[in-house]
C-alpha cells in the first residue's frame, strides 16, 4: 500500500497524489470512497453491474498433456446393436504357408538352430515341421522357451515357409 503511494508520488504530479492525499488506486478505494472519489476502473466496473442484468460469466480453462487424461468410451447408441468384443488371434510362428515337410532335427540342423531348441521342441511332441502351423508365438513362451531362441527359430522358419 505503501509502495503505491510512493510510486504515484515519485511522478511528481498533484493530481495523482500528495502528501496528504493518496493516489486513486484500489488500494486507497475505501478512503477514496468517503470522499465521494473511487478509482476509473472500479467506477467503471460498478456503473456496469447497475446497467446489465447479466450474471457474469466466469470462464475456467484446464490445459493438461493428453496423457494425463483418462479415455472415456464413446456414447452407445442404444438402438444399435452390441458387438461381440473382438478376438485377437494368437501370432503363429508359421506365418503364411508351410516349408518341405522333415523331422524338426534336420530341420534345426539345416537352419543352424541350437541343438537345444531342437531338442525342447521334441521333448514337447513336434517331431514334424508340418507340425509348425499349430505353433504360437504365446505356445512357444510357455514352453520355456528364450526371447533369443525364439527369435531365432521365428527367422529359420520364416526362411523354411519360403522354400515352396
């Protein structure tokens, strides 16, 4: 408060304050007021509210990243039909149409795989290649099987389908 008066002194001029009187400011309102002076803005503001008889409207904005904002479904239209969800098949490891039908040994023989994946496909029941098309990707981690050596085998038979 009096910051203000000291500044509105500092410019020197009388009709902007004094001494004795105090700058025409809002925070000199209520002194102002008795003597039947109040600020332009404040005035202005006051002579609005007495002539419009419109509620103000008050206006709150909210900018956040769209991560932090939750999705909400769309609206249903309730004469339309519900879908069944949709069912994401499972990714095969055979990914168009079958190689030359061998025994899965000389096949990871032929394709340089490990002789441990070789024997982990035996172990659990593949003994044929044509056997590959029943093979997912998810069947292959249950099995135990390294992200490595499935990576590996997905490229040895990716090279297998090929060969028709």
């Amino acid at each position: 408060m009096l910051r203000s008066w000291g500044e509105a002194l500092l410019k020197e001029d009388d009709n902007i304050a004094t001494i004795k009187k105090p700058p025409n400011n809002q925070h000199f309102d209520r002194f102002n007021t008795e003597k039947g002076r109040i600020s332009p803005l404040l005035e202005k503001q006051l002579n609005n509210a007495r002539h419009s008889s419109a509620v103000p409207t008050i206006i709150n904005q909210i900018h956040m990243p769209a991560e932090f904002i939750p999705q909400r479904p769309a609206a249903v239209n309730s004469s339309a039909p519900l879908l069944a969800p949709a069912v994401i098949a499972p990714s095969k490891l055979v990914p168009t149409h079958l190689g030359p039908d061998m025994t899965v040994v000389d096949f990871c023989q032929k394709y340089e795989l490990s002789s441990t994946i070789s024997a982990h496909l035996v172990e659990q029941g593949y003994m044929k290649t044509k056997t590959f098309q029943h093979i997912t990707l998810d069947d292959l981690k249950e099995m135990m099987f390294k992200p490595g050596e499935i990576a590996s085998l997905r490229v040895a038979v990716t090279e297998w389908a090929s060969q028709v």
